[in-house]
C-alpha cells in the first residue's frame, strides 16, 4: 500500500501545481493518472500546441509548459502511478481515505484532491436498445485503430461530422459496400470532405441516407442487418452489414468518479469557492473537473484553486495548527 | 479626457493580466500608476529578487515577470498614465465613470478595475495629539531622503526596529545631540545593531531611555521641545529638539480609494468571489488589494481574479449579450 498526505487523481498542469502548493505547506503527494505519462491532455493530445493564456508567457507549447511544472515540483519529491485509473475511494475516517486503482494498487491518504481534467473521454453512443449486444468484436465500433478489419465487409457508418465523413471516404476505398446514415441533410465537417462524399455518392461508390437513422440492429451472435428508419417519412429499411460504425465524437465523461457520493452538475464536481472542497470532507476538486457560479475551464484559475486548496488541506490534516503563510521571496524554497 | 473601456488602477502584475484578460474579451484599458513605471512593486521594490510560486516558473525575476507581462498585453495596446495617483472616482451612470488623478487627468471609462496591490506605504504615526502641526518641515519627520539636514541639530529618534536604530547610529555622528526613546527594553533590530547603539550610549553619545515615549511636541511654528513620559513610572522629562524623527516603519493604506463609498474590511477591498465585483456595479478589486474568505496575497490568484473579472465586466458594458469563450489554443490571439 503506497501512503502518503495527499492524493491526486490527474497528473495534468492543475495536479502538477497542486503538488508544489502543498509542498510549500509540507504535504506529500501521490498522483494517479490514466494517462502512461505526467502533463494530461497537454501531453497526451496537443504537446506542441502553443498556448496563449498563461500569465507571464506570451507563448509556451504545451508540452514546455508541463515540463516547466515538473521542474517546479521537483524539491517536493511528488510519486507516481501511472497507467492506471482510480476505480474506487473510500473514506475509512476522516484523514484517512483509500484508493484503489483498476490495476489494483492501493494509495493510503490523509487528502483526496481530484484534477482530473475534463475526465475520460468516451465515444457518443446512439440510442439502440440493443446496442450493448453487438459491442465488444460483435460489429458495433465506436473508435477505428485498425481500418485493414474492414477490408471487403459491408459497413453501415452513422454520423454528419468529419469523423464520420472521413472514415466514409476513405472505408469507400476498400469495403465491399459501404452506407453513410445522417439524421440531418446538412453535415458539420469542413466543406471539402462533404464534397468529396457527395462525389462518391453520385459514383455509386457510397450510398447515403439522409434524415435517417439506424433504429435497430439483428444478428444471431455477431451483427448481420441493420435497421435505418427515416425520421421524416418513418419509412424503415433494412441493410445487410458486418459492421455498424456509430461516429458521434468522443464525449467527456466523469467516470468511476460519479459513484464516489460527490455532488455532479453537469459532469463536473460542485465545490464551494472558498476552498474548492467537495460535499465530502477531506475531498478537493480543482481544475476543470470542477464547477461553481460563473467557472473558467482555464489551467490558470485551477493554478488558484490549488493554492487555496491546500491551505484548506493544511487546516484539515492539523486541526486547529494555525499556519502563517510565508512568502516564497522571502524564505524560498525548502524541498521535501 | 482619456476614455476607454476599461480603467485599470494600479499597473502591477495582476493590472498587466487584466489587459490581456480583458483584451481577449476585446475590451480596451487604460493603467493609472502613481509608480513611474510598470510592475507595481516588483519593478520598484525588488526588480533582481527570484519569486518561485508563479506557476510554471520554477524561479523568476521580478521584473523579468513584469517584462513578460508586458509583452503578453502588447496585442491589446493598452494606454498608461504613470507617476499620478487617483483621486477621485465618480460614477456618473451605468457604464460611465470618471477617474481623477492628483495632477488633474481624467480618464472616462465604463469599468473600474482596482488592482492597487497592497496600496500606499505610509509611515505609522505615534499617537501625539498635536503631531500634525509639526509636520511638513517644521520639525516632525517620518522618512529621511536627506540626512544632512541633521548635522550639528538635536534630534530625538523614536522606535525600536532596524530603521530607528541605523538612523540613530547613523545621525549620532553628526547631529549635535541625539537621544533614542523607545517603548519597551527590547529591540527588534538587529543584534549587530543593538550592540552598536548600546556602545554608543555607554560612551555618552548618545541618550537612550527605555521603556518611554514622546507624549508632547511643544514649539512656536517649529519643534522646539518633546515631552518624554516614562510610561512605568510615569515620570516625565523635558528635551530640546530640532527634530523628532518617530521611525515605526511603513504601514500599506488605501489612501483616497477609502473615501469612494466602497466596502472595505482590513484595509482592503471585499469583493464578490464569484466575479471580484465590489459592492458598487461597475467596480471591481482584484489582486492584493481585495479579501473574502481564504484570500490568499499571491499573483497566481490576481490572475485567476482577473479572468474572471474580465468575463463579468463584459456582460457588464454588454448587458443581454452572451459570450461563448474562445481558447486560445484554438483561436489564437487577435490583438485590438
């Protein structure tokens, strides 16, 4: 069991600054992330895209930014599970919480601060009620990492972005037929795929339904026929298909965190403001997992959450220890 | 008259992000400075000293920060009104209000930002019921830009800090004579300095009295006397002085902002948390100068107050409009 004062759920710039900010305080931290690498999103999705709004940083990629975080965390000696995501908390006493991740590693801690960002992000599924039977190899996908599976196979691909618009295209290339069902007439992706896409329809290379959607699906262990209904005429067709390829986008999602007893509005974590503290005692929420009255998802305001955060952890491990901040100009740096 | 959208008083590092914040937002600043340059205190005060708690700068430069700041603010050309203090805030109506500095500029605009940091330092005055008619160069000082206007002069020196015991030690070797009186036996000066002192009034050059302070100041339109009262044995002593120079250091004050109808609680501004407005609409206080609940006196949180800030004083001069926020990371930054 790994101990330590303070627990935090996502390793990203927020999570990254709580660490020093307890630091300052002498509390230890422990972070768990999902992600097989520190700096969340900013590593995981756009490392070399600059940012704009970081105070004092006319310009900083995103990846410079983390690094400079870890730099700054460094005399505080922050510990790291990674590749793992926090499934379970559980608040044994007050000062005293166990987490336990799916790998099953179990993290002891007095503070449990969640900064997980904006959560995991799960793809969009569309309302079919039996959608879970055909997932899981069965023929409904949600993501494509190996496009060579489609090679020669009937694919029935629902969307209007330029996920779907995309994948269409370049599927048309070597499925063996392949349908593009859209709720709408209008798509969203950028003008030059929708052209492309209407080229191909007037081929006969794709078949497209528009004002339609897939209402149901049948197969017999594995799917086989898919229903399109349309929306408009509530006509129903039925389509052979190997595969059914619902591309809606991914969306945000809270995750294990929404069964923890937390207070959840709008996907995110109610806190009050003065401290950024959860409905739950000893539980902080910083950064854009969080939400209050008028909330900025920007990494600067969570670099405040977690200062005012931590003060607030001070007081709670060491009830009545009153604690007079000191400057860092002043007295610097004392590593832990 | 200067008009703008936004007035920003005070162009220290909090003042300087709200540029950048309220440019984004396309609002234009105008900054009001009594300091000749910007950067607040951290150009005036301590230009060379590292900060190490400004997130993702594991060490910095004060004025190295200022530099960067105002280099962030370049694209939203914000206009300066250095080396005058303001005076006067009038709020015509919604949207419209007037700033008046000590030299007489006036600046219009439709929102007020304070962002004073820690205001005006001024000195800690002793309790002497008629002080006041000794100050402005006829005999009571609180500060010494010339020491030379002391030599062969009786001056009496009260306080027990660094300040008091240097300029004791400083001016005994060229006032006629000096005496130190102090409130209690201890210093809270330096050892080095202390032992100094006490060399000195062994050797008789100078006079100390421990445990005492000056109740009276008696001269016709110039010091001539100070009345010293023991305050043990409540004995009193009579001494001739050019000069009574109390050196109880310098205090921060709000100065005129105090006199503008705002709500102020410690010396400070109380705002709002959830967008740093003050209790007059129109009127916001962000950076040290502000308090509520868990205030914390560091730049990182000005910022986060500042964001926020920007975003309530746009609904402000908008009413009814809705702003969907753009990140930078994908819009960029376009300058006005």
């Amino acid at each position: 069991m790994i101990t330590t004062d303070v627990a935090i759920i996502g390793a990203g710039p927020v999570g990254l600054f709580a660490v020093f900010e307890c630091g300052l305080l002498r509390m230890r931290c422990h972070l768990i992330d999902y992600l097989p690498q520190p700096g969340g999103q900013l590593s995981e999705i756009y490392p070399k895209k600059p940012i704009y709004d970081i105070p004092a940083y006319p310009i900083v990629l995103a990846q410079e930014l983390v690094n400079n975080l870890m730099k700054q965390t460094e005399p505080f000696k922050p510990t790291f599970t990674l590749g793992e995501r926090v499934e379970k908390l559980t608040k044994v006493e007050e000062r005293h919480f166990v987490l336990e991740t799916n790998k099953g590693t179990q993290i002891q801690s007095k503070v449990v601060v969640i900064a997980g960002g904006l959560g995991v992000f799960e793809p969009r599924k569309p309302e079919i009620s039996n959608i879970t039977d055909f997932e899981n190899g069965k023929g409904v996908e949600y993501i494509i990492p190996q496009p060579e599976i489609y090679r020669d196979k009937k694919i029935v691909i629902a969307g209007g972005g330029d996920s779907a618009l995309d994948w269409t295209i370049y599927l048309s290339d070597i499925a063996k037929e392949i349908a593009l069902v859209h709720r709408s007439e209008n798509f969203r992706g950028v003008p030059d795929s929708v052209a492309k896409v209407t080229k191909r329809v007037k081929d006969g290379r794709i078949r497209m339904l528009l004002n339609s959607q897939v209402t149901d699906l049948d197969g017999n262990g594995k799917l086989e026929k898919v229903v399109v209904t349309n929306i408009k005429t509530n006509e129903k067709y039925e389509m052979e298909a190997d595969y059914f390829l619902p591309l809606f986008g991914l969306s945000p999602k809270l995750g294990p965190i929404e069964n923890w007893g937390l207070e959840i509005e709008k996907n995110a974590i109610k806190v009050n403001t003065e401290d950024y503290s959860t409905n739950i005692p000893g539980v902080y929420a910083i950064g854009d997992i969080n939400t209050y009255t008028n909330k900025l998802k920007l990494i600067l305001c969570g670099f405040h959450e977690a200062a005012l955060m931590s003060h607030s952890a001070y007081k709670y491990i060491h009830p009545g220890i009153k604690y007079t901040m000191k400057y860092t100009t002043v007295s610097g740096i004392q590593g832990l």
